[in-house]
C-alpha cells in the first residue's frame, strides 16, 4: 500500500501529514478545493515527483472518481471544520462534511479502494456525562451542526465498513494545534493581541475546559493505523490532560511577552453549541502502542511561534 | 396549537395519524410526494373541512416553505423508511433522511414554526450490546446507511434544538404494524403465502427476534407529546416484549390457515445491516404516562386481517 489519497491534503493537517507521508516514501496525491486549504502550505512539496495535485471539489463526483485511479487508500480529511460559524451558513456543514463524505465512500466502493482513514471529532460526544469521554459513552445529544455533521459521516462510513465496502478507522480528534493551524482560539488570540497588546477579548467566562493536540502525534496515530488490519474501529485522540482556556490565555500572553487587560464575554460557552468541557479517554489508542508527546502547554506554544514567525497567517483572523 | 403539518402524510404512519388528529378537532396540512405514501391511505379525509393535502417534494424548499405557513407544529414523518434496500440506491437515504429533514428544519427556522415531532428509528442502535436498549445507550456503530441516514436527522434535529431554532421530540420506532402496512416482513410473507401457499421463504435463520408496535400505539404516543413543554427529547416506543420470526411466521401461517414448508435463506441477519435482536427499553415513555395497548401477536394479526381484505394493497409486494 503506497499511493494515498489525502483529501483536505492542502489543510492545516492535511499539509502536515503530506510532508511527512513523502518523507516516508509513500505516493501522495491531494485533492483540495482551497476552500480553507492554502497554497503556501503544500509549496514546499509541489515538485516531489511522488506528489499529486488534483484541484477540484468533493462535491464534484466526476473529480472524486477521477482522484481514487490507482489509489490504495483514502484519508479523508476534507471538512468544513469550524464549529462556531454552523448558524451563519446551516447548510455548510452539511454538504462539507456528509455529502462529500458520502461522495468519497461511493467512488471508493465504485474503484475497490478498501481502506479509508477518517477525522471525526470529539465534538460528535456533545456535552458528555461521561468525562474523560471514551469512545462508547453514552448516546450523545448533537449540540452542534458541525458535530452532527460529523456523527451522520460516521454514521456512513461505519454503514459502508458493515457492508464490506470498506475497511475503516476513524479518530475523533480534539482541537488540533501546530503549523499551518488556521482557525481556532489560539489564532483569535495571537491576531488580537498583535492589533491590541493590551486588551484581549475571551469568549465565555474562561473556565471552559479543553483539550488539545499538536498535530504530529495527530500525524503520527494516523500513521500507526494507516496499514492496520480492521473492518472498523473508532479511535478518540488527545492529551491525557486538559487546561482551562485562562491557562490558554497566560501561556499565550507569556510567550508574547504580553499583559493584557482580559475582556470576558461571559456565560459558560464561548457560543451556541460550545462544549464546556472537552476530554477525551485515550486508552484505546494509547493500547495501540501511541502516545502524544506533547503536552497542551507546549502545543500553544509551539502553536504562538509559528504564528508570531508567519504573519501572513494570521492576515485572514485579523481582518475578522 | 391547532394547526399540524404531516410530512409523509399520506404515508402508513401519516395516514393513519392525520385520520386521528382530524377525529381530534386539529387542522391538518399534509405534504407527501407519493413515492410511498398512496392517495387511497388518505381518500377517506379529502373532503374534510379541516385538511389540506401538499403533494411536493420535500427536497423542493420552495415547496417546504410554503408548507410551513400558518403552521403551529411539524410532525415529520415522510422518510425513505426501508432499511434493506439501501445499498441499491446509497444516496437515497441521505436525500430523504438527511437532506430532507435539514429542509424542513430551516423551513421552521425561517418561519418561526417551534414544535417539532421527529420520527426516528431503533435501528439507530445498530446492533447494541445492551437489550432492551435504553434511550442514553453506549454510541452506537450504524450498521445500515437507514440507521446511519436517521442518526444523522436526529443530530440535525438536536443542533437546531439546542441553539433555540426548535423545541423537538424525537421518538425512536420499532417496526410499525397494523391498517396502511406498506413494506417489511409481513407484507413479504402474507404475498409470498397468497401466491404460494405451500411454501414459505424467509431471510435469515429465523431465530432474529424483533419488536414491533401497533400503529395506534404509536399515535397515541405522538398525540401525548404533542403539547409538551420540552426543548429536547428522545423517546423510544416499543412493546415490552419481542418475538423471534419464527413466532411471527407462526401467528401469520395460523391466521391465514396455512401450513407451509419454511425455507431460511440462513445466517443470523437477513439482509446486510440487518440487526438480528432489536427490543427497546420503554421505560422513559411509560413514566410519561404512556403504555401499549396491543401485543406483538396482536398486532401482527390485525395487519394480517387488513392486508387480506385490502388485496390491493398486497399487489405491490407480490410483483416483487
């Protein structure tokens, strides 16, 4: 198994998760509608001979069809992956994330393309009774579009895997953090305290609870599975701890150098269908033979330098 | 609240259901394309002062807006409801189940409609390790895309609830029995014994043990939540026992005084995705004040009855 499809390959783990693939020696080829993907994060690999750029849309089934010639595996990371913005535009989350889903699971079955890696997340567990959340808590209440987006992708895939299409394992991510990270608090953040060092607005009272990991050991568990011999598996990713977004805000205003008045919007969610506390029970992947090697506080931090070191990422928070 | 609208109105459930609510003094609006829904369900109530039949299609928004004018509540029926036949047509599902639901949501969004009552399904469960399967039982693996296509709906229907667009009930069925009985096993088994009364195939090893409810059940829960002040909540309804179809070609042979040879087509599933044990807990509906009135037995007789003095209704079944 050496030629890989990665859709979303021009996104934040997409991009990270191509380099290191072509370092290992696989065949990649990328398909990205550079909706939320950027150019700049796959320029340094557009001219490894064993790289493939396919521009097109999941939603285009002629183009997802054309993507899945030769392939051996699919790791489908295309998504519409921010949670915050679902009310603005409803039916986003929908097309994104289930149809084209749906899209990617018939070409597979169409061109006997077996095994699929997918992203889900741990927002598909809602507001958990069950913390840390292990991947049979209980049924979940969706309090998101996104997360319901997410657990109707499941829903396919699991149906399609039952039915022998194919073989799948699915990882239900915290938030991500690392280079070629481009949404999410720590951008807010950063992008804020560069126009106002000394104001910074929180969502929420800070007291939300949240996990995160850098998007290596991501990376790295997607790697360790990616030849597993499975039906089916779901797999929750993160760290073994969690923080406050308060500790998010220090460590981020530490590494700036920063000592900002702190502006809290107030109420227990930062926005409608925000979980107050995220956290994952890893055991399962941890069983695997994986662990996360680093921590939430050195993730920001790692997270901030880049940021800090590629202005040009945070143009796009900072107009917001 | 006087004012329904019934998507899938002239459906086996629908049709059933909107005879009652009329019986009730409400206003009822249906919206039915006829795919499965039949005119002749829903003849008897044409003329009534109180009725107004919609035949679109709810993936026509256009139509689906103009359904929801003057509507105090939303009781979304219409499904593409076989759970067998999903791999002949995988879109089908997500375009009736998903889409069509997402539809109907942004419709009641839009104009303001609140109340909500969502048919959803036990198959949702897949094949749970807990039976009888409560409501908050562990995250289930779809093992059909009709299962898949549902859990999808009702995390919709729970991300609108949640962010305050909708206040929603959601009920998840067993199988339905009784007057308008369109497709599943009995219909199957009563056709096959009207052409060939000697012989009897049937799918699976027989030993599947299933729950079903009579329909009247199933409106009676429906009318009880009609008014209920919830933002959000899920509901099984069953009956507090389950046969294997074995005990159901029995009842069915002895109701048409017949004695065929059974022929199993083998396995412990009948078709891909079937769930070969599905028995809801119910307790959560009955501390609500509601229990069944009719037994399995019952109920697969008085669906017997009907089918065998409405042999149109058999035609369908018996060309298959």
């Amino acid at each position: 198994m050496t030629f890989l499809l990665v859709t979303g390959g021009a996104g934040f783990i997409g991009s990270n998760l191509t380099a290191s693939l072509l370092a290992m020696g696989y065949h990649v080829r990328v398909i990205d509608n550079f909706s939320t993907g950027r150019r700049r994060f796959i320029e340094p690999v557009l001219q490894h001979p064993d790289f493939q750029l396919l521009e097109s849309d999941l939603l285009d089934r002629t183009a997802v069809a054309r993507a899945m010639d030769g392939v051996d595996a699919v790791i489908h990371l295309a998504a519409n992956a921010d949670v915050r913005f679902g009310w603005e535009k409803p039916g986003r989350d929908l097309e994104q994330n289930v149809t084209a889903t749906h899209n990617v699971l018939e070409a597979m079955r169409h061109h006997h393309v077996e095994r699929l890696i997918f992203s889900s997340t741990g927002s598909v567990y809602g507001e958990s009774p069950l913390v840390p959340t292990p991947e049979d808590a209980p049924f979940p209440i969706q309090t998101s579009l996104y997360g319901a987006s997410k657990v109707a992708a499941e829903g396919l895939v699991s149906a399609y895997a039952e039915a022998g299409h194919v073989r799948a394992s699915v990882f239900r991510f915290v938030s991500i953090l690392g280079p070629h990270y481009t949404h999410g608090h720590v951008i807010d953040f950063v992008a804020q305290l560069k126009r106002h060092p000394s104001r910074l607005k929180v969502l929420g009272d800070g007291h939300q609870r949240k996990s995160y990991l850098h998007v290596n050991d991501c990376i790295s568990a997607i790697v360790k599975r990616l030849h597993a011999d499975v039906d089916f598996e779901i797999l929750n990713l993160g760290t073994e701890n969690y923080c406050e977004v308060n500790d998010s805000v220090r460590w981020i205003c530490e590494r700036m150098n920063l000592n900002p008045a702190i502006v809290y919007s107030g109420g227990q969610r930062g926005w409608v269908g925000d979980s107050p506390f995220i956290f994952l029970d890893i055991s399962r992947m941890k069983k695997l033979g994986w662990t996360p090697t680093f921590d939430i506080k050195s993730a920001i931090e790692d997270t901030v330098d880049w940021l800090l070191s590629n202005s040009w990422a945070l143009k796009s928070a900072m107009l917001e």
